[in-house]
C-alpha cells in the first residue's frame, strides 16, 4: 500500500518538473505509465547512488531530496560537479548524456529518485517530436553553463571563485532574506572547496575575509550573500 502510494505520488507530480510542464496531456500520460515499483528508489541520506565502477544506464529524476555528482582524482581528493534538487534530471541514454558518466552519485539528504530505461524512453522522442526538443534544450543549457563555470575556473582568483560559486548556488537554492540570499543547502568549507578545486584552509581564509568586508554572513553550515555587493564584485 505504502509503494502503490509513493508511485501515485510520483504520478501526480511529474507534470511539475520543469521539463515536462505544458505538454500535452498525450505525453504526459505516457511516461506515468512508466512509473512502476521497480523504477523507484527510496534513498537515505549519504547513500552512494552511483559509482564509476558501477554506471546506471537510463534517464533519472530526482523526485525529492537533493543529489551531489562528483568525481575523484587519484590521490582521492574530490570535485564536486554539481548539485540536483527536486525536478533535477540526470543519465545516460544511447543517443545523449545528461552529465552522470564517470561520476559518484550521493545523495545529500533522503531522496527519492525515478528512473526510466532508455529501450522505454528513446521510442518516445521518437514519437513525440516535442519532447525531443525539450531534451535538446535542457543540453544546450548544460553546455553554455558548463562552458561559464570553466571560464571562471580558469580565469577568476580564489576570491572571485568561491564568491561565483556561492552566488551560483544562492540562485538555485537560496531564499531572500532583506538584501541577503540564504543558502538553503548545509555547506562545509571542505565541501565548497571540493567544488572549485582549491584546499579547505585557502577556502576558509577567504570567507573570513568576505564575511569581515559585509559580503558573506557565514555561520556553522550556513552561508548568506549580500546580492547587491556580490553581483558588484563578480560584474
């Protein structure tokens, strides 16, 4: 009962991501027919959902929670390559990549994901041209924000990116709070500096000097930026 449920849960919210929102009815009832208890995972917080070892193949939907993709070096140490919330979509398919090939997958806090086979998918954007595009233009995106974060990688000392950064995710999950953005996700100086590549102490030095100058308001796990000094340092 509890799994027949969560599926109906599920159902009822697919129309809602973004991806999906205002196709016809037609499509939308197509892929919740897909939706079945065996394509539906329950996930703990901290649990690995994927490793480079172990690849999952097919198209996958973050229907509650948040994901962390990230990747190693061999010395170990990591990178994150980006975050997913609610309504965030990741996989591999045969004919594209929505960014999980050679990455951990972990989740951040108890999610639930849904995933669809790409011998199931792929017939569909065949079918429904629309559909294709929808897909076509999430990848575009992709690629014009992955095209950004390695310009800023290459170009932007410590300072700039870790203000980049925060200000990244401060737009995909922040709230207002006056002339501050809060971070909504909890955010260790160890895991802000696995996203830009730079060492812990560096990191921490320079959200001291941020949060002394009125930029940054920084507390345990919690993060704030003023909007109006931040967007000013990063024009």
């Amino acid at each position: 009962m509890v799994q027949y449920e969560m599926t109906e849960h599920i159902t009822s919210l697919l129309p809602q991501i973004k991806i999906f929102e205002s196709l016809p009815a037609e499509i939308i009832h197509e892929i919740e027919r897909l939706v079945t208890r065996s394509n539906v995972y329950t996930l703990a917080k901290n649990s690995l959902f994927q490793t480079p070892g172990d690849e999952r193949k097919g198209l996958f939907f973050v229907i509650t929670g948040k994901l962390r993709f990230y990747k190693t070096n061999p010395a170990g140490k990591q990178h994150t390559v980006c975050i997913l919330s609610e309504g965030g979509i990741f996989g591999e398919l045969d004919t594209f990549s929505l960014g999980a090939k050679g990455a951990y997958v972990e989740t951040m806090e108890d999610s639930i994901v849904f995933s669809i086979a790409t011998e199931q998918f792929e017939p569909l954007l065949v079918k429904y041209p629309e559909l294709s595009l929808r897909f076509l233009s999430e990848m575009s995106k992709r690629l014009r924000d992955q095209d950004e974060l390695v310009e800023k990688l290459v170009f932007r000392d410590l300072r700039g990116k870790v203000l980049y950064f925060l200000n990244r995710l401060s737009q995909k999950f922040g709230t207002e709070e006056k002339e501050y953005r809060k971070i909504d996700i909890p955010l260790t100086h160890q895991e802000l500096a696995d996203m830009i590549g730079a060492t812990r102490e560096a990191v921490s030095v320079t959200l001291k000097e941020l949060s002394n100058e009125g930029i940054l308001v920084t507390s345990r796990r919690t993060v704030m930026i003023h909007m109006e000094k931040t967007m000013h340092e990063l024009a």
